[in-house]
C-alpha cells in the first residue's frame, strides 16, 4: 500500500478546486507564508456571463493547478492524449503514485461511491488520487462525499475504470495535473519563506478598489467578464433577487460558504502576521477582523434558516448582507495601512 500526505480538513475547502490542492499544501512544512500571502481577493463572473453564482463566485488565483507552481511542481496533461496512446489510465495512476505524485484529475462520479452523484447521475468532477492498495485493488481519493464534506473514499480498480471511461471532458476538465511536493530541485526556485508583503498589499488594494491587476489572472482569463472584490457583494445581491422567481432552486449555501472563508482567512491572516510581528496590529483591529468573521458566518447561517424554512425574507438578508460588506470595507483600509508601512519601512532598510 502507498499513501501519500494529505490534510483532509485545511483552513478553507468549500471549493474543490483549491481544497483538494491545500489538502497537500497545507502538510507541507512552512506553508503558511505562501497561503497567507495567497487567497486575498475575490471573482464572480458579471451578469449576463453568469450561470451558478455558488460556482461562479470564487477565490482569484485558486482555480488552476498552476497557480500554484510556486510551491508545488506540477506536471499537466490531457486525459485525451493518453487514450489516444491507448495508455492504461489506471497504470499511470499507480506509476504515479509510486513516483510521490498525486494526481488532480476529473472523473465521472456516478461510479464513485459515497458521492451526491454515486448510481444517481452522470457528473464528471474533480477528485484528487493519493493512495493506491494493490493487494485489495483499491485507490484513495479525496473530493466531497453526499453529505458535502470532504472525504477520503476508498475507490476499486474497476469503478475508478468505468468512472475514467465515462467522463465527459470539456476545454475545462479534460487535464490531469501530476502534483509533486518540493525537492532539491526547488533550491533553484523563488520560495515562500515569509508572506510576501508587497503581493498581499496589492492584492487587497485590488479588493477594495473592486478590480484585479494581476498579470497571473489576466494571463488566465478574460477579467473584463467578472467583477472582483467588493462589488462581489452587489453581484451576490442581485443574483439572489433573480433566483427568488424560482426559489424552490434557491441554494446560496456554496457561495456563501466562500464569503465566509474569505473572512475566516482573512481573520487568521492578521493574527498570523501579528503572531510574529510581521507588522503592528493593536488587539482591537484583531477584534475586529474576528467580528467580522463571525458576521460572515451569521449570514451563511441565515441562508440557510432561510432555506429550511421555505421563507426568503429580503430586506433582512440585505440588510445582513451589508452589515458583512459595510464592517470589512471599514477595517480594511486600516490593515492596508498598515501593510504600506511595513513595506516603506522594508524599501528604506534595503536602500
């Protein structure tokens, strides 16, 4: 049996797309500088290029195997391209994994058992293979199980097979990322070994100011379709006035989830940077972003009351809405400041 390393319960795992790589990140020694300096911004496609905001709303620079390049090495292909070399997906899969490398892939999930879709419905989604046990014919995956919580699931040689077979791929889900943590190899490469300020700084500035000036993202998608940062809360607003004329499909939990992480990070961020005195914090802004926190959850919760009860009440969302937005717009520009002292006093030390 080989098992590889993974953290099923990292700090933020609403979202497949980085839950399964901060499953590996985050039992990784020293990760901590590189996530905080990472996940500070927000994206949500604009309307008339929207289609489920709970999938449409997400972290910037999370939705990629390669944005995380600078802590992992990956390696990328196309699971067409192995069929085409009439290639035994499921040996490249142990050979994988015998090499120390997890492989982020997507995989029909009606024969996965233990998923919302297992014997229920076609739905080719992401999973992350870690482990294989040859003696039982078994492979360890980790993705969400019927219950929405990330989990590990043993998976048999012939069901991964048929899952494999019967996936649907698009220009979206047709890779698989080979993930291998750091070896003497990375000793040539930029590595994370404190947060890296200047990023951090820019990345929050971008949030309050609602737009996205980063190469890496405008490298990777068209930003002039979404919205970025705190207009997120208005686009949120109006998407749920659209779903009331169908609310038997009302649902925002997900998208709620990622609001809620936002601020529960952003939360640990500051306690982190004034854990080692990275920059000067009085315990009040710390009380602050810990409120902040716990008015994001609030809201999460009130959805979801919401949606037990078959009652959206919308001046009372709203109003919880921008309580969220209106609290983290007024702390904010504090933290920033903060860290543009922490970055003038670094410039005047290195001059």
């Amino acid at each position: 049996m080989a098992i590889l390393p993974i953290n099923p319960a990292p700090l933020i795992n609403c979202r497949m797309h980085y839950a399964l790589m901060l499953s590996i990140i985050t039992k990784m020694d020293n990760h901590e500088p590189w996530l905080y300096s990472n996940f500070a911004n927000l994206q949500c496609n604009k309307e008339g290029y929207q289609g489920n905001l709970n999938n449409d709303l997400r972290f910037c620079k999370s939705d990629n195997p390669a944005y995380y390049t600078s802590i992992i090495d990956l390696e990328i292909v196309k699971a067409p391209t192995f069929q085409k070399l009439n290639c035994s997906l499921l040996d490249v899969l142990r050979q994988a994994i015998a090499a120390n490398k997890y492989v982020y892939m997507f995989a029909n999930k009606y024969y996965i058992p233990s998923t919302p879709f297992y014997q229920e419905s076609s739905m080719t989604q992401d999973l992350l293979v870690y482990g294989v046990d040859e003696d039982n014919e078994l492979f360890y995956i980790l993705c969400y199980d019927k219950n929405k919580l990330l989990s590990s699931i043993p998976v048999s040689f012939e069901n991964m097979e048929l899952a494999i077979q019967h996936s649907h791929y698009e220009f979206w889900n047709e890779t698989m990322s080979f993930i291998q943590c750091p070896d003497e190899s990375f000793a040539f490469r930029a590595r994370s070994n404190e947060v890296d300020i200047r990023q951090l700084l820019n990345d929050l500035v971008d949030y309050m100011e609602s737009t996205c000036r980063s190469e890496v993202v405008r490298q990777t998608i068209n930003a002039e379709l979404y919205d970025f940062g705190i207009s997120t809360y208005d686009t949120f607003k109006r998407w749920i006035a659209d779903e009331y004329v169908r609310y038997k499909d009302f649902d925002p939990l997900i998208g709620l989830t990622t609001i809620w992480e936002h601020k529960k990070l952003m939360h640990a961020r500051v306690r982190y940077l004034h854990h080692l005195q990275l920059i000067d914090m009085p315990s009040s802004l710390l009380e602050e972003f810990e409120q902040l926190e716990i008015k994001a959850l609030g809201l999460r919760n009130l959805a979801i009351k919401m949606k037990y009860h078959n009652r959206l009440d919308f001046e009372q969302f709203y109003a919880k809405m921008d309580e969220v937005r209106d609290a983290e717009v007024a702390i904010l520009p504090e933290l920033i400041h903060r860290l543009e002292m922490k970055l003038a006093g670094h410039i005047e030390q290195t001059v």
